[in-house]
C-alpha cells in the first residue's frame, strides 16, 4: 500500500443553498462573485475547509461572514465531486441547505461578493461552478421532505394561520392542494398547536394561529399531500 502523504489530498468546500419564504414566494440566496473564477456571475454561497473547522464550523462562518446569519435550520443535502467541477483545481463541495425567514434577517454581501440577492426559485439566473445542479438538488430534497418531516416551519413568522401554513406547502409544491384534507393530515400529525389566538385586524374574519409543535416525536407518519 502506499504511504498516505503519497496521496493528492483534494480541496473540500462547502457550497449553501439558503432557502427564503416572503410575500407568497419561494426564493434562493446568491452571491455576485467579484473574483475569478465566474466573476460577475450568480453562485451559491461557498467557502473552504480550514484545517480545525468541522462542516457544521464551516457552514456558520459562511452565513456569518458571507450572509449576515446565524441560528438557522440546516441540513446536509449531497456530495459533489465531479473532477472538473472547478476549474481551479480539484475540489469537493459537501453541499447544505438552509430555511430562513428572511424577515428576521438583513443580509449583506462579504468582501468576496458584488452583492447578494434574493431570487424566486422560479427565475434563478444562469449560476457559475456546477451549482444550478446543487440548487436543484436542494429544490428536490425540500419538496420531498415536507411531504413526511416538517421541515417548512422555519420559513413561517412563529405564529400562523393554517392558510398561510397551506399556502406555503403549495408555493414548495407547486401543486394545488385540497384545504380541508391538508389541514386534516397536519392536524393529526401533530405538526402544530393551537395557540388559542385569534389574528386580530381582519375586517370579517379573526383566523386562529398556530405555531409548530416543538415537542412533535418522530415517527413514520406520510403526509402526501401531493
């Protein structure tokens, strides 16, 4: 066998695809790079791994330096190692996703970028590197989560109506979903509480809130709603 310092070690990186939730639509987080390779082009938010940093270490310090956030929901999506992937040299991008409510965070661009923008996941622009793969990736793996793990909270305002809740399922989906049945599997599901508040300010109407039930046990139980 060979010795192990007779091994090229390739570069690792970490490449996010932060998910937003606002006024209905779905979008995605991007960087406009001011740096070759790709400069002036749209990519997915990204740094190296140092040394001493775990992925997990990686991943806040790109949302801290890179975006402006910290404390959200993250979740490890898939491995990218085509060898060309980067025309810099050999890199492997461990790729994660994020769902934030982008009401609760006022991004800004890093010393890397030209600026940072919020995109519907309907009209990204074309992306450098191979991150429109890695940003379809994360699209799919949402889409397929929500259906059996609620996963779709953090992207609300902590209190809700179940209509809000149903449109955001929708706006994921892209499928119209039958109300009454929606709220029937959620509500067995034990997915949210009813806080016992009514919405105030509605001229006919006071809707009552919900939040996500924190204390929720995972189990086996499929949603498809689709």
């Amino acid at each position: 066998m060979k010795a192990f310092s007779a091994y090229k070690n390739p570069a690792l990186a970490v490449d996010l695809v932060v998910f937003g939730y606002h006024e209905k639509t779905l979008s995605v987080l991007l960087l406009n790079r001011n740096e070759e390779p790709f400069k002036d082009r749209w990519t997915l938010p990204g740094a190296f791994l140092q040394m001493e940093e775990s992925f997990q270490q990686l991943c806040s310090r790109i949302l801290q330096t890179k975006l402006g956030m910290d404390n959200v929901y993250l979740e490890q999506l898939y491995t990218f190692d085509a060898p060309d992937r980067d025309p810099r040299g050999r890199v492997i991008a461990v790729a994660h996703y994020a769902l934030i409510n982008p009401k609760k965070f006022a991004v800004a661009a890093g010393k890397m970028a030209n600026d940072v923008q919020w995109f519907p996941v309907k009209k990204i622009p074309a992306l450098g590197f191979d991150h429109k793969e890695i940003f379809t990736k994360a699209l799919q793996r949402l889409q397929s989560k929500i259906q059996y793990f609620p996963v779709g909270f953090q992207l609300l305002d902590e209190m809700f109506t179940m209509s809000e809740l149903h449109e955001l399922y929708e706006c994921i989906l892209g499928v119209e979903i039958d109300r009454r049945n929606f709220s029937r599997k959620i509500l067995d599901a034990e997915y949210v509480i009813n806080t016992g508040i009514k919405r105030e300010g509605s001229q006919n109407r006071r809707p009552e809130l919900f939040k996500f039930n924190k204390k929720l046990k995972q189990n086996n139980f499929q949603l498809n709603i689709s």
